[in-house]
C-alpha cells in the first residue's frame, strides 16, 4: 500500500506545485531583465555576482566516472557524482587556492594557485594532485582538507569510490602519498569524508561514510543487485569508518570501539558542537533514507540519536549537511538538501533549527523561513555574500540534464514503487534513453533578511546558470573582506563567481591557529558580539556537498563602524576573548598556551 501511494505520488502531484514554479520562474526572469547594471543590484540587494572563469585562468570541465556495460540504460544516474571543489591556501600565503576533481578514468583534477593579482594558475601535475584516476583505484570523488601532522600545511584526503588517498604537503610545493600502512580502507565506495578531532588531543581524526556497498566496483560489477533496497529506510550502502590520528601519518580503525558505524547511503557529513559541550557531534545526510545524528559523548563514544532530535524521523534523500547561524542567536541550524521537482515530487529542503534549551532538538523550519523549494538540490553553503550581518544560503540544483524536452519522471515512478527484490536490481531499472531526470535547473541564491525569512535573489544579482550542480565553495579570493563562489558541476564546467559588495557594509574575518589544540583549529568557536546582537560560526572541514570553504572565518557587519568582543573556543576547550577588535581586516590568531 505504501509503495502504491509512492508511485502514485510521484505520478500525480501535477496542479498546485506546477502553478508555483512557473509563477517563480517568470518571476525572477522578469526581473533579471530590468537588474542589468551592478549600481543596480548593489543598491537593491547589496551585492552583485559575475561568472568569470574564463577571465581569471579557470578551464574546467568535469568528466563523470565509469560504469560497467551492464548499467549503461542508467548510467546518467549511477555516475551522477564526482564533481567537487574544496578551498584551501596551500602554500600559506595568505591567497585562498582551490581544489577540483574530475572522475573518469584517466581525467586528470585540477588545482588552481591564486597569483594574488585576481587571476589563477592551474599547478595540479606539479603537485601530484592530477593523476588521481587511474586504472585500478576508482574514481575521485572530492577531497578533504586538514593539517594532520601539524607542520603548517594542510594535507589532503582524496576519497574515491574505490581506495582512499592521503596526501602530505611539503609546503605548497609538491605532496607525497602516505601509502597503504596509513590505516585506510583498502577499497570503499566513499561519498563523503571530513577532519575532526574527536577525541580533543591535538590530532585531527578522519571520518569516512560510504554510499554504495564497500565490495561493489561500479566499472566491473559481479552482479547487478547493487541498488538501494529501499526508497525510503535502504540500510544496504557503504560502510563508515572512523580513523583515530595515532601520529606519524598513522590512523587506527575504532569505528566499532566508538559506535559509529551505519550502511546507509551517506552523501554528506558535517562535524559541529551542537550541544555545546566542547566535544564535536556529526551529522550524516543520507539518500534513500532518514538522516543521523551522532552525538559525541566526551570523546569516548558516539551515540546515535537522530530520531530523538528530530532529524532522522521523515525519510528523504539527503544530500548536503551545512551548518550556519541563521538569526544570530548564537546557535546553528543545519541545512539539509532534497528533492522538489515541478509538478511531481516535493520532498523539501530541511532547515534544521536548534531548540532554545540545553537538549539537542531540531524543528524543521525550511517552510516557514522559504528555503524548502530548490530542485533536485545538491551542494549548499551559508555566507554573508552581502556583508548585511546575515548568512545568506547558496544552493546547486539539477540530476541529470538529458535531451531537451523529454521527462524519466515517470518510469522512475515506476521503480521507486516497486518491492525490494525490483528495486535493489539494476537491471529492472527502466532505460533512461537520454532523458532528463530534474534536468536545467537553476542555482538558488536566499538572502537572509535577519527576521526569520529568506528570498531568491539569484538571477537578479548574476546567477543563470543551468549546469546540473554540485558542490559550491565559499572563499574571499581577493582579500577584500568579500566572499566569492565556486560551482563545481557534474559533467559541466567550474564556474567563478566575482563579487562586488556595497562598500558601505564592513566586515571582519580570523585566520585561527591552534597550539594545545590541533594546528587547524578544526572545531573552534567563534561568537562576534556587536549592536546588541552576536554570531557564531565553527571551522570545518567538510561542508555542504563534496565541498569546503575558506578555513578563514568570515563576518558580514553591515553598516556597524564597531565591535564589542569576540570569544573564540578553541577546540582544546580553552576561551580566549578580544575586546574591541578591527574591523574591516583579517585577523591572525594563534592560540594561547
């Protein structure tokens, strides 16, 4: 009975939702005629974007991962992902870099050195970082980065649907793999990975969470009972691991011993404080299933808590884990990506906001505060694009872009529908023939108005693109105090997004350096406290989709000429207060002893 209701759902939710995202989209074409100038924009939203890759040295174009002939009438679909950038400054020079992975065998990564004049180089074959999908080791998937020797340079895990890479930096200037005595699996389907320092002793930890089935090669299938068992509770993905940092580029499995283990088909992970306690919790955002929530229990053990908390009660397909904090109160919501599609299946976005006591509850509040209608969402950040004083929420959108004017909807319906034995075969899956599945759609761009409500800007202030997205990175390129955009897009090309603030608006940012704590500072606090208001924001590694922003810690202020103090907790538990600091610069901070 429920899975008739499914289908049925898929097929007949035809009216109502279509109204709506016609309306919307006349709307904001409408509009995007009359914002032609940037004068224009800035006055009207306080910020403009321009798509300038070209122009600042950035060629680009993703290239998906391979499959085996059996699952060529789905391929679309099984090799829809891969596409990833992660922002890093590798050679610490005070200029953000980025990373970009591409997934075929045999497509080389990209790695972009900002020059620091506006432009960039792409240095990846000198580094080591662009053979990455060669025969036998499966295909790129995004990367991850953190200092995990604490020499000053942040190192990078590449995780593949296939075997793991860890990557040392010699000082921007070329990595060496750690090899397979690291401690890594040798062979996993991992559709996401973050740093984090679990267990607060000075070394950042790394967690891995897989998507497909760990003995599944997807170029060279046994058989083709690979897919999820389920739409709604599948429990037959990848593995999670978590490798504890012993030092000396080794890592111990305690994935057991802590508790954190599941088969779910995880596509994102967050690791954040949410009950403040000083010991960092995760978040896994899973597809084809409810969401997880492991809190942290004094850097012993994990426990998994998601339903109690309100996030793993509905089953979606969830597909980011972002963290902000959306009213300045000082705590952060999550930002957890699904489907809505026009006319046929209206999942909703979740926006997880934390309850007002001690307990870790959230409520979902993407309805009410207008960030629920994306797409087929992927990738999403929070920033403060227009330095108001306010995270604003960025979000790629689209599957499978096929042929122009033709639907799978329907046939998908068919299989998600369908019993376990139907579903979780591959071969029952309808033939795609070059049909799009949520196809052309466009990225949406919420700003946040700082009383509860948030409104797609996107078009309006420069952003038209209709690649079928993935992850999206934060970084201030120029070191204006200004964040721009990174698209990374599934078999498209990277798209930079310039831009332009109203210089009226001030802002403040931290470059935070641990000492007691893990040299990343991966998991420190940071509350700015001006005009009767605060924010707070945590660094992590892994954030949104296959993605990572800037390590440096940015602050919108809006017109405010001052600020009061600003508390950083440091991941070793240790508080340290700056009263009064500049605005309008970076700041440095190392961690007090």
């Amino acid at each position: 009975m429920i899975r008739s209701l499914i289908a049925i759902c898929f097929a007949g939710l035809l009216f109502g939702p279509a109204a709506y995202f016609r309306w919307s989209s006349d709307s904001a074409e409408t509009e995007g005629r009359e914002l032609i100038s940037t004068s224009t924009r800035l006055q009207r939203y306080g910020f403009s974007l321009q798509e300038v890759s070209k122009e600042v040295g950035v060629d680009f174009v993703h290239q998906p991962p391979q499959v085996d002939e059996r699952l060529s009438h789905i391929e679309p679909q099984v090799s829809a992902m891969g596409a990833s950038v992660s922002i890093v400054d590798v050679d610490q020079d005070g200029w953000q870099d980025f990373f970009l992975t591409s997934s075929a065998p045999g497509a080389k990564n990209h790695f972009y050195r900002n020059l620091g004049d506006g432009t960039f180089e792409e240095i990846a074959e000198q580094l080591g970082l662009a053979d990455l999908n060669s025969d036998g080791v499966g295909a790129c998937m995004g990367s991850a980065w953190a200092d995990f020797d604490n020499d000053g340079f942040d190192d990078v895990l590449v995780y593949r649907w296939g075997r793991q890479e860890l990557l040392k930096n010699h000082q921007g200037k070329r990595f060496e793999k750690v090899g397979d005595s690291s401690g890594l699996p040798a062979w996993a389907n991992i559709g996401t990975a973050t740093w984090l320092d679990y267990d607060r002793d000075g070394r950042v930890d790394l967690f891995l969470a897989g998507y497909w089935p760990d003995d599944v090669r997807l170029n060279q299938l046994v058989d083709t009972r690979i897919m999820p068992e389920s739409f709604e509770y599948a429990d037959n993905g990848g593995h999670n691991w978590m490798l504890r940092n012993v030092g000396g580029g080794q890592f111990v499995d305690v994935t057991d011993e802590i508790g954190v283990d599941s088969t779910r088909w995880t596509l994102a992970v967050v690791a954040a404080d949410f009950d403040d306690d000083s010991f960092v919790d995760l978040f896994l955002a899973n597809d084809y299933g409810v969401s997880e929530l492991f809190r942290n229990e004094g850097g012993k053990r994990f426990r998994e808590i998601g339903k109690d908390s309100g996030v793993g009660f509905a089953p979606k397909s969830g597909m980011n884990a972002s963290v902000g904090d959306v009213l300045n109160q000082g705590r952060l919501s999550i930002y957890e990506s699904n489907i809505s599609e026009e006319g046929v299946l209206l999942q909703g976005n979740n926006l997880w906001f934390p309850s007002d006591d001690e307990s870790i509850r959230f409520q979902n509040m993407a309805s009410v505060m207008g960030v629920e209608l994306g797409g087929w969402s992927f990738g999403a950040q929070f920033g403060d694009l227009n330095n108001d004083g306010f995270t604003d929420l960025c979000v790629t959108n689209g599957y499978v872009s096929g042929d122009q004017g033709t639907s799978y909807w329907y046939d998908f319906s068919q299989i998600t529908g369908g019993h376990e034995q139907i579903i979780s075969d591959a071969s029952n899956w309808p033939d795609m023939r070059r049909r799009s599945l949520a196809g052309y759609q466009s990225t949406r761009l919420w700003v946040n108005d700082g009383a509860g409500s948030f409104r797609d800007v996107a078009q309006w202030v420069g952003v038209t693109d209709r690649y079928d997205g993935r992850a999206i990175a934060l970084a201030d390129f120029r070191n204006r105090g200004v964040l721009d955009v990174v698209v990374a897009n599934q078999r498209g090309p990277a798209l930079v997004y310039q831009n332009t603030v109203d210089p009226s608006r001030h802002w403040i940012a931290f470059d935070l350096e641990g000492t007691d704590s893990n040299r990343s500072a991966i998991g420190a606090r940071v509350r700015v406290f001006w005009n009767g208001q605060q924010q707070l924001q945590e660094k992590v590694a892994a954030s949104g989709y296959s993605s990572q922003n800037q390590s440096r810690l940015h602050f919108g202020l809006g017109e405010a000429s001052n600020i009061d103090r600003v508390v950083i907790r440091w991941p070793s538990g240790k508080e340290q207060e700056i009263s009064a600091p500049a605005i309008d610069q970076v700041h440095k901070i190392r961690e007090v002893r």
